[in-house]
C-alpha cells in the first residue's frame, strides 16, 4: 500500500542533486509517494515549528530548537569538511573589529550560519533576518555593514566586489577537527522509528544514484539553483556532497554533538538579541 509523504528541500545544488533520483521514480521508493515543495531553508526552518511536512530540510540550529519534534536522518546532510558559511564585507569599507553597533545580514535567524556567527560575535544586536540571495545585495548597498554568506555566494562573493572577513567552515575545522554540520533531512518522530529507517534507506538510494549517475539531474538541478552557472553548481555539489552525507558516521555524530553544545551555551543570549 502506498504512503503518501509531504517532503521539502532547498533549491539548491546539494539538494536537488540528492533528490533528483528520488522523486524521479530512478531507486525504490519502497511504496512511497511523495508530495514535494522546494523552498528557502529558512522558510523550511521557521514551516518545521507547526509539522508541516512530513520530511523536510532542515538547519542543524533550527533543528535543536525542534528535537521533541524531530529527527535527523543519517543521510542526506551537508556537512562542510573545508568549507560552510562566511562573513564578508564591502571591499571599499573599513575593517570591523567590533560589532556592537554594526548591522549584520544573515540568510536566516535559524540558519546554521546565523548561529556560528553569534558565538563568536555576541556584541552584536542588530540583525537583519533574509532570504539568503538576498544577503550580499544587502552589503553591496549598505544597508547593513556585512552579511553571512551560505550557499553559492560562498563561491561568488569575490567577483561581486566583497571581501572575505571570516571563513567559519575553514575556521572550524582548524579549532574543532570535526566537519561543521551544517543542514540535515529532518522526519516528523510521530511517523514511527519504522518510517524513519525506511526514509533512511530510500534516500541514502537517491544519493547513491546521484552519484553513480552524476549527469542524469543536470537539468533539474539548473532550472532550481539561484546561481546559473553550471561550474558554480558543481563546486557547491562537490564542497557539500561527501561522504557524511551517506551517513553521519561516528565523526558526524562527533561534529553534531560539539555544534549543540555550542548552541546550548548561547541559546539564551541568541533568543534575547537576534530573534526579537
């Protein structure tokens, strides 16, 4: 009997290259069917507090927030070995040494990048919460003083006419010597332990054919991604593909720990000065 699943991810490259075998009928779907809504991961972040889908994309800082609600898939995740969010400014600008009466973009309140900014910046209070395309106009116009950066602008950043203040990925693995977790595949717990390991095996299956197959979700990766450039693509597929995305191992499950702990220890502070 068929199961009928409400899924969400991004549009971006990692993602749609994860998925594109899935809801393509290319691997076994073990009798599932899927009802499929791509979206901002922070509008998929802030959509996870009411269960609206069933699976769903998720940041790892959004998902601490939810995990009575939630959990993470051991495939499917991004973590970033080298690379993951940065904070840049406008080339012409003076360097920033404090941040209290700075303005800061970031892609989302929720977003992993929003939270590693946080920890090492708490002066800062004035956040600017976007979509994250939309972080980089921002600093470029000067409505705020800098912006975390995620996803293609990462690799675009610099022909832009930005400058690069902080590599938070690379940072993070000279410091912690584990990948920074950056976003995972969420599931509804109330679905069962059952569903769960299913959707593990179903999507691990996707990926695996994404990668024996890496020429088969050109086209579905291109008409979604923000950034056209089919290079840009593939550098962003390549950065946050990797192994841990077929399973955590005891590395990843090393990296998660470390990233909460980080969280539990601003959470409160973070709440007062970045979600008003």
């Amino acid at each position: 009997m068929a199961m009928n699943v409400k899924l969400a991810y991004s549009p971006c490259p990692n993602d749609t290259f994860m998925f594109h075998a899935l809801i393509n009928g290319l691997v076994d779907t073990e009798g599932i069917e899927f009802d499929v809504t791509l979206a901002d991961v922070e509008v998929l972040n802030e959509n996870s507090i009411n269960n609206q889908y069933d699976v769903t994309k998720m940041s790892f800082h959004a998902f601490f927030y939810r995990k009575s609600l939630y959990n993470m898939l051991r495939c499917g995740s991004a973590f970033g070995i080298e690379g993951g969010p940065i904070l840049v400014k406008r080339k012409d600008t003076p360097k920033i040494d404090y941040w209290k009466d700075k303005v800061v973009a970031t892609p989302g309140a929720f977003t992993t990048g929003a939270l590693l900014f946080y920890a090492e910046n708490g002066g800062c209070k004035n956040f600017e919460h976007m979509i994250f395309s939309d972080v980089e106009k921002s600093v470029l116009s000067g409505i705020v003083d800098a912006g975390v950066l995620i996803h293609e602008g990462r690799f675009t950043y610099k022909e832009k006419g930005l400058e690069l203040i902080r590599d938070f990925g690379a940072d993070w693995k000279k410091k912690m010597k584990v990948p920074l977790p950056l976003g995972g595949i969420a599931v509804r717990k109330d679905l069962g332990i059952d569903f769960e390991a299913k959707m593990n095996r179903v999507l691990r299956r996707s990926i695996e054919y994404a990668i024996e197959h890496p020429g088969a979700s050109i086209e579905y990766i291109a008409e979604n991604a923000q950034e056209i450039s089919e290079e840009v693509q593939h550098k962003h597929i390549d950065m946050f593909v990797n192994k841990y995305s077929l399973d955590w191992g005891e590395n990843g499950e090393k990296a998660v720990s470390t990233l909460y702990g980080i969280f539990e220890s601003v959470k409160d502070l973070y709440v007062k000065d970045a979600l008003r």
